[in-house]
C-alpha cells in the first residue's frame, strides 16, 4: 500500500476554524467638534439662539449722541444664529444565538459601531455647512485648481471681518493629496511657492506626506466631506467662531431585553444640532482635485 502523508486537507473536518477579532469597516472620525464653538444646552428648549450686537462707532467731539445697543442691526450676517437640535442615533437588535455563537464581545462590538456612526454623523453634518458659506474662493468657475492666491484670500477675509486666530483649512483628502491638490503647491515644481528647503513646508510634505500647517492656516483632512462626480468637493477655511456644534444631550448607550425576540435591543443616542454662527468668520473653498 502507497504511502500517504498527512496534511490539512486529509484532516480538513479535523481542524477548528479560528476566526480572529473582527474589523469595524473604518469611517472618518470627530475632525471637526474641536475646531468649533460647542455650547451645552441645558433645560428647556430647543433652538439654540446666539443673537448678534452691532458695533458702535466713536465719535470725535464732547457732544456725544446716545448710541443704541442693536442685536438685530449687525448688518453683515442674520441675527440671530439658530440650531434646532434633534435625535441622532442608532439601534441593533443583538440575538442571543447570535452573541453566543459569535467569537468575541458581539454587544461590545455593538456599542462601537453605535459609537462611530453617531462621531460620523456630526461630523458629517458640520463639514455640509461648508455649502453654506456665503463667501466662495473658488466657485469652480472652470472647474479651477487651488492656487496660492485662493488661500491668502482667504486668510484676509478672516482678519478683515476680525476672525479671531487660529486659523484653520479643512479639506477632503484628495483637494489635498492630488494632482490638483494642496501638495502641489509645495511640490518644488517651477511653479510651486517654494522649494523643499530646510524647515519649509514643503519639506513636511516630502518627508510626511503631511503638514500641519500651510499659509496660516492648520491643516485638516477630513474624509466625510462630498466629492461629487466632477472631481469637485467644498472644504473651508474659518476660526472657531464660524460654526457652532449645540448639545441638548450628549451620547448615551442603553441595553434593553426584549424576550420574545430572545435579543438585546442596543440603542445609542444623543441630541444635538449645528449651525453657521458667524458667516464672514468662514470662506468656502470649493475646488476641483483632479
């Protein structure tokens, strides 16, 4: 009789299949809560009204004239800023079948997954009120590519409406990293701002792939802004001041049995809402990156 040697297919109903821990598919997280103003909204109510006070303008005699405190003359944006906060959040029905049949904490993972989309969602819903922006860089008026000029532009429209620094430009990833993106402004080309010398950014990008910075402005890349058929997407350069994230009722994550359906209910919430508080404090730079 041949001699036959033992391997894994002679023993294929032999061997345990291992599965390892599961991979969440992988969305863009919380860039943009930091760069705003969050406000908590307590108590009763469910628009978040910042009103707007008009400047007053100082005269140059000693027959002064009274000057009326205004919140609905502050004539270069509406007043006043209004978010209507709203339920946000996410349900599973976790079977107990499927939890003890499962390798690892499936509830655990639940939880995770309630977590995460709820970040995405608010992100989400800040990066959209880029659109919203009044003031427009690039208008794609021909589809055009970002050009040095498009951000000093844009830096001093921030500081001609008093924006308050820091500065920052959010961009999706590719009007960053792209033929026609951000990086090509420093990629040492004949016409690029600058060569890839010491200290400069341009070096950051060539030995990173990223900098943090990048004509005054930081630099973020966010990946939950829309990028449309026409390779064009619409990020923003703006302060704190421009938008405001308002929260009723932050996260919350409850576990109910439902017994008939021998399952868990996993339920993750929160209330919040967004909106453009200060408009000039924000510029729209709408580009095409390819």
């Amino acid at each position: 009789m041949a001699a036959a040697a033992t391997t894994a297919t002679t023993l294929t109903e032999c061997i345990p299949t291992i599965i390892s821990t599961a991979l969440l598919e992988l969305q863009e997280g919380n860039i943009m809560q930091p760069l705003v103003t969050d406000i908590d909204f307590p108590g009763p109510g469910l628009v978040s009204q910042t009103p707007k006070i008009a400047k007053l303008t100082a005269e140059t005699d000693d027959s002064l004239e009274y000057q009326s405190m205004d919140s609905g003359g502050y004539t270069s944006e509406a007043s006043p800023s209004a978010a209507t906060c709203a339920v946000h959040g996410a349900y599973i029905s976790l079977k107990d079948i499927a939890a003890l049949g499962s390798v690892g904490d499936m509830a655990v993972l639940a939880g995770q997954l309630i977590g995460n989309c709820l970040v995405v969602r608010k992100d989400l819903d800040l990066v959209t009120l880029f659109t919203t922006l009044s003031t427009n860089q690039g208008a794609l008026t021909g589809t055009p590519q970002i050009a040095p000029a498009d951000l000093y532009d844009a830096y001093g429209a921030l500081r001609t409406y008093f924006a308050k620094p820091p500065y920052y430009l959010v961009l999706a990833p590719l009007q960053i990293w792209a033929s026609k993106g951000l990086i090509s402004l420093f990629d040492n080309s004949s016409d690029a701002i600058q060569s890839e010398g010491l200290g400069t950014v341009g070096e950051d990008f060539a030995r990173y792939g990223f900098s943090g910075m990048a004509l005054g402005f930081n630099l973020f890349a966010d990946a939950n802004i829309a990028l449309d058929g026409s390779y064009n997407g619409s990020g923003a350069a703006f302060s704190k001041e421009a938008f405001k994230n308002v929260t009723k009722r932050s996260f919350q994550i409850e576990i109910e049995r439902d017994a008939i359906e021998v399952a868990d209910k996993i339920v993750g919430s929160e209330i919040r809402g967004e909106a453009i508080l200060r408009n000039l404090h924000g510029n729209r730079m709408q580009f095409s990156y390819a």
